[in-house]
C-alpha cells in the first residue's frame, strides 16, 4: 500500500504530493486525513504531512519509495477533517483530489496581516516613576509617556502617537528597559460594525414556538437529524433558525448558516448581528480572498459562533458544529458549477452525521427530493402555514394569454394586469414585474393554442438548434421544424422572445410617466449595482421594478401591492426534467413578494398554458397539490428522487477528437451490460460549443446512487491516461 502525502496546504502547494509506502505496522492507523511523520529530501529530514489518497499503485520506482516514519501522535483535527471531507466529495461527485481539496481549503493569501499594536506598563506606576526619576540622563518625553500610561490599562499605538508624538525611539528604548510592554494582535478582517449592533428581540409566534421546541426537545436528548421547515411566504422560517441557532450555541458549540447569495443583504444579516453580535460572521463572494481567509482563521481559532454565507461557508472549520441551516434549501445556486460539481445540501447532511450535528432545511417551496425525504420519514418536517406579521396571503390569478391574443390584444400586459397597474400607479404603491427566464429559451410554442412541442420518449420540451431542427437534449430524438401548430395549424407557432429590456420599453410606453427600475444581468454588474437598485426601490424612487428572478429573493418592500408574471411559460419548457419544479417555486416565490405587510396583494399569472399542474397549483398556492402531480411524473419517467441520474460531460475544442472520443464513450457504456444502469446518449446538449468548445452529454440512471459513483469511477479509470481522450475533458454532474 502506498500513500500520496501533501506537506503543505497552503493553496500553492496542494497538488504536489509525495508518495510513500505504508510499512505494514502502520496500516491500521494510516486512512486519508490522517498527518504523518515522513523522512523527506536528501536528508531525510523528519516533516509532517497529511494522507490524501491510498492507492496499490507505485508511481515510480518501488526501490526508492521511502516509508513513512510515524503518525503524528497529537494531530490537528481540523485539517485532517478537511481533508476527508474532501475524498468524500470526490468519491461523490468525480475530478481529482486536487480540485476536491481546493473545494475545501481555502486560498490563503500571501499578505501581510494588518496588525494593531497595544502599548501598556510592565511594571507599576510607582516602579516606572523611580525608574525615570534614577536615569542618568533626563528625558521629558519618556517621563511624559510613562505619565501617559498611568491612566491607563492600555493604549492604542497610533493614539498614542497621535495624541502625544512621542517618538518610536523613546517607546523601543523603555521596551528594552522592561518598563513597558508592546502587544501586538492580528487584526482580523471583521465584516460586522459593532457601531450597528443593538439587541431587537422579537418573540416567536404559537406556530414558531412550536417548531423551535420540539427541535430544542429533540436536540436535548441528544437526537441529530435533518429537518425541513415548510413554511409559507413571510412565515417567519428566519427567525426559527436564528432561536434554534441561539439554543446550540449557548451550548458550546456553532453553528453554520447558508443562505443563497442573492438574498445575502444587509438586513437579513443584520438579525443574526443583533443576536449574536461580533461572535458572527460573513463570508461572500464580494470578498477579497485575504477577508475570507481571515473568517476560516477566526473559526479555526474559535472566535466566532455563527457562520453566514453561500455554500462555501459550509467548509469553515469549526472544532464543535452543532447545526447546519440551509434556508431556500431549493435554491439551485446550492449547487457547484465547478468540479466537484456537489449539492450542499446533501454535503451539509454528510457533515452533519460525521460531526454530530442536526440540518435544518428551510423553503416556501422546498425541492421535490426533501419534501420526498420529509414524506418517507427520513427527514422531519415542520410546517408553518401562516403569515408571521399578520399580512394575509396575496390573491393570485391566472390570465390566458391565448384569450388575449383572440381579443385582439398582442401587448405584453394583458387587460386585467393593465388595469392593476394603473390602479396600484393611482394609489401611489409598488409593482414588481417579472420575466421567469432562465438562461436560453429554446422551446416551441403555439401562442394560439399552447401546445408545446415535446420529446415522446422523454416529455421534455424540444429545443430549436441553429440548423432549424428540434431535438430532445436527453436522448437525442430529433424532428424537423414545424411551421404550423400541429395541434390546431395555427400560424402562430414559434420560439420565444422577451427581454427585460423590452418590458421596460412597453411600461413606458402604455403608461406614460411611469418611473421603472429594471433589474437584470445589464444593470447589476457594477458592484454593488444590485443593492443601489433595492435601496432605490425601497425608497420608492421608481413605480415598477421589472426583472428577471433575481428579484424574488429576500427582499421586504412593504409598499408592494401588485406582482405580474408576464410569461409563466419561459421557465416551465426548458428542456430540463425540473422545469415544471422551477417555475412553481418561482411563481410561488414572486407570489411571496406582493402584500408583505398591512396592504392587499395581487399577483397576475399571464400565461398560454393555464392548465398546467405547476401554474394550476401556484394559482392555488397550494404545495402538495403541486408535488403529487410532479412525483407521479418523476415516478413515470424515472428521474430524481425515484431514481438517481448522472450526466457525464464529454467535451473538447477539437470536434473530431470529440466524435472519436464519444464513439468510445458508447462502446464503454454498452459493455457495462448492467441491467441497473439506463444508459443514454451521448447526445448533443442545447448548447453545443460554447466559448469554442464542444460538448456532448451521456445520461445514466439507476435506483442506487453508490451504482452512479462507481460508474463513474470505471469512466474515470477507462479515460485517465487513455489516447483518445487526449483533449478531452470528462465531467460529471449528479441528479
Ligand atoms: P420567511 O423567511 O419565512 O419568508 P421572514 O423571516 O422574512 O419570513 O419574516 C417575515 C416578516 O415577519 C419579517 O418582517 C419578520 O420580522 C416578521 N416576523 C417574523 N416572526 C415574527 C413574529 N413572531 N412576530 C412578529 N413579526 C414577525
Ligand atoms: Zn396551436
Ligand atoms: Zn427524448
């Protein structure tokens, strides 16, 4: 057995390894994370290093491998910790141990650490007072720094410099003498301003209450599992977590808090501020690396309780995590788009069991695979059914846009939503109008009838390729383009096109006078082009706030009456099998954003498909109506929670080298010959070549998830050092 060892895991220096063997009296104790004495260059000088991978494999000459000497008996657990954690991740969701670690351990900044230096006697008063008085030579500003510091405990340097300017010389001269002493402390990059911190304690409701005793109940007792607050817009799910966070804390232990970035702002984070002061902190990707490095030296050295930040903060290294809370637990940026590609959601439960720790799982409209797990008993579900400041839930309807178009109405705003806005414009409140769109919308649609054109193998909504052909990104079924509706040989069948830009065109066109703020990709690039928008809304300096759905998240404008949908199909015909689970969460969610405090709400749902299940149910607000229909369609069709699916990516710039290595791919997928595996593909993706890359796309299911990994683990085998993969890069994406 041979080990591949780091010896430093500062950022630069993780993939370097060094291999050793494994005598055999340490094989019980060696595992990865595990940090180990090794003799290590010409002199074979003793180092410590850390275990990151076991392999029966030599990687030279077996001579000259040299032995490790030992384990080191007093280990830094949180390194080794990170280090497992990070096999974990690459056992689960593919790319090497280099990236998996990278994943996990921070970037550490070579900057210099600012540092704030203290000045204080070492000695009394009086023995500093006979000390000046016996010098050989008199010096008026020692004497006057010795009088400085008679009153007090201690000075900040640059005070006292300031207040006295009293030279460097005079202070490093009485440090030399023993008089007194200089302190210096890192200075950490604290993201919290303690000016703006004060205690503003609101008390639980019945319904809360509930939920945070049984959870206090449970935790007590000593039970550790994962839980998931289904909790209605405007519920009050923050003010859960931060009771249950407070009880966990209180003893001893900390706790991690994500949230998705998008809805990381001020005020949501000023909560935890007021609860739990400077013992919390952020991390956000606004941050310089140097800032977030400090938050992991902070965690490390136990100087904060309470992390908050996107999904990365679930790697800060805690000595005693007692509770992980995922809120929007529905959110997709919980997912990594790099490699490993891994879900927090279930990392944070795989952290959880090996620290001991509980998850809480927290949504308006949690994803089919919790709510599938809460179902089964695996998780236990909490539901909070009603508002928590006594606004009542906002009336939704839904418009046909098809009855629109036969009216003879082609705007973007149908009558009714017209008639709103003039009216909510009158009584001087806010209207937020929103265009679910989610990257490129490829599919088909009849705009007479609302057919839409799907795969009949797949029942997922074809895409238009450049060369005019409709193709089904999951097995690769392919159709010409069609000219008239199929269904009702209406003319009107087309691809999709609306921007927020020309929403805001039209707003100010059919109302004129009308002040629009437009929130999208264009105007949020600056940096904080995001919050001046917000602030701006909230102060009411603009009517309408139009935006993609960057804007349903977190924010309270409590003078919003009015939320118009103006094409609920963008999100639900994306060639995704969750696309039907994406525009009920958004729906619902825009829904949240209308009538959060005393005024009445309304939400307009314009749409051509009105009798889809996920508009039907956002209609109706009603959550479980939505999930029995979207399992019963996992369930048909066999897609996650029912079964689990793996895409491997297969891509390359050169497209020849493409070709000959997805030919293998099949040729590789068809031995498996494993009737647990459904293999499809490769198969060309909605997009194709982006930034002059090619890609192509196998897709395997299976029940058992471990089959997934070790299917991927066989790819990964077949493909490393393999000729025709030269060029290639394969990546792998989990359900
Ligand atoms: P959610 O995250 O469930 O959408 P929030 O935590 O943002 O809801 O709470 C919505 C609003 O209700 C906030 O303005 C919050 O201050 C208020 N709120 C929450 N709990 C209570 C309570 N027990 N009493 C009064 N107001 C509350
Ligand atoms: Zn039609
Ligand atoms: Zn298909």
């Amino acid at each position: 057995m041979y080990a591949n060892i780091i010896v430093d895991i500062s950022h630069e220096q993780l993939d370097k390894t060094f291999q050793y063997h494994v005598p055999d009296a340490l094989l019980s104790q060696i595992d990865t994370g595990v940090m180990v004495n090794i003799p290590f260059g010409r002199g074979n000088r003793i180092i410590t290093g850390y275990v990151i991978e076991l392999t029966s494999k030599a990687e030279f000459d077996e001579e000259r491998i040299k032995d490790i000497d030992s384990v080191v008996p007093n280990r830094v657990k949180a390194v080794e910790d990170m280090i497992k954690l990070a096999a974990w991740l690459k056992h689960n969701y593919g790319g090497t141990m280099n990236q998996a670690l990278k994943t996990v351990i921070p970037v550490k900044e070579k900057i210099r650490q600012k540092e704030k230096k203290h000045i204080k006697l070492n000695v009394t008063k009086e023995e500093a007072k006979e000390f000046i008085k016996n010098a050989k030579r008199k010096s008026p500003s020692k004497e006057k720094l010795i009088e400085y510091l008679s009153d007090r405990e201690e000075a900040d340097m640059d005070v006292l410099k300031n207040e006295t300017g009293i030279s460097p010389s005079t202070i490093k001269s009485l440090e030399n003498d023993g008089i007194i002493q200089i302190i210096s402390r890192q200075l950490y990059r604290n993201p919290v301003k303690e000016d703006e911190i004060q205690e503003d304690k609101i008390s639980l409701n019945n319904e809360q209450k509930n939920i945070v005793d049984d959870f206090i109940g449970d935790y007590d007792r000593g039970i550790r599992k994962t839980y998931l607050i289904h909790g209605v817009t405007g519920s009050g799910k923050t003010l859960c977590y931060i009771n249950m966070i407070e009880h966990v804390v209180r003893q001893g232990k900390q706790a991690v808090m994500l949230i998705p970035e998008i809805a990381l702002t001020f005020q949501t984070v000023k909560r935890f501020y007021d609860r739990f002061g400077e013992r919390v902190s952020i991390l956000n990707s606004r941050m310089s690396k140097g800032e977030r490095y400090d938050q992991f030296l902070r965690a490390m050295r136990g100087e904060i309780d309470v992390i908050i930040g996107p999904r990365s903060a679930l790697f800060t290294p805690f000595s005693n995590l007692g509770l992980i809370v995922i809120d929007e637990e529905h959110e997709m940026a919980y997912k990594s788009e790099q490699t490993p590609s891994y879900h927090a959601r279930q990392t944070a439960i795989h952290i959880a069991e090996t620290k001991n720790a509980s998850v809480v799982l927290g949504s308006a409209t949690p994803s089919v695979e919790s709510y599938y797990n809460a179902k089964k008993g695996i998780y236990k579900l909490y539901e909070l059914k009603n508002r928590a400041a006594g606004a009542d839930m906002p009336d939704v309807a839904v418009v046909d846009l098809r009855e629109e178009l036969k009216q003879g109405n082609r705007s973007i705003f149908s009558r009714k939503l017209k008639e709103l806005i003039e009216d909510r414009i009158r009584k001087k409140q806010q209207i937020m109008l929103f265009l679910n769109k989610r990257g490129y919308a490829g599919f088909i649609s009849c705009r007479s009838c609302g057919y839409v054109m799907k795969c009949p193998h797949c029942d997922i909504s074809l895409t238009s390729h450049n060369n005019g052909r409709l193709v089904c990104h999951y097995c690769g079924y392919q159709t010409g383009s069609v000219k008239l509706c199929p269904k009702c040989g209406s003319r009107y069948i087309s691809g999709f096109k609306a921007g927020t830009q020309q929403v805001e065109e039209m707003l100010k066109k059919t109302f004129p006078g009308i002040r629009v703020l437009r929130m999208d990709m264009d105007t949020t690039s600056g940096k904080d082009g995001h919050e001046k928008i917000i602030s701006e809304f909230a102060a009411h300096n603009a009517d309408v706030l139009v935006g993609t759905q960057m804007i349903v998240k977190g924010h309270d404008f409590p003078d919003v009456t009015l939320v118009g949908v103006l094409a609920a199909d963008m999100s639900l015909y994306t060639s995704d099998f969750r696309a039907g689970e994406r525009t009920f969460q958004l729906l619902v969610q825009a829904a949240g954003r209308a009538g959060r405090k005393n005024l009445h709400g309304d939400v307009i749902i314009q749409t051509y498909t009105p009798d889809n299940y996920s508009i039907v149910a956002a209609q109706k607000q009603d959550y479980e109506m939505f999930y029995d229909d979207e399992i019963s369609f996992r369930k048909l069709m066999g897609y996650p929670p029912v079964m689990h699916m793996l895409e491997v990516k297969i891509s390359s710039k050169n497209e020849g080298n493409l070709e000959k290595s997805c030919d293998d791919m099949k040729k590789f997928s068809d031995m498996a010959d494993d009737k647990k595996l459904f293999i499809t593909g490769p198969v060309v993706p909605q997009v194709y070549k982006l930034n002059d890359i090619y890609t192509q796309v196998l897709y395997v299911k299976a029940a058992d998830y471990e089959r997934l990994t070790q299917f991927k683990d066989n790819i990964e085998v077949h493909v490393k050092d393999n000729i025709l993969y030269k060029n290639v890069s394969v990546q792998f994406n989990f359900d």
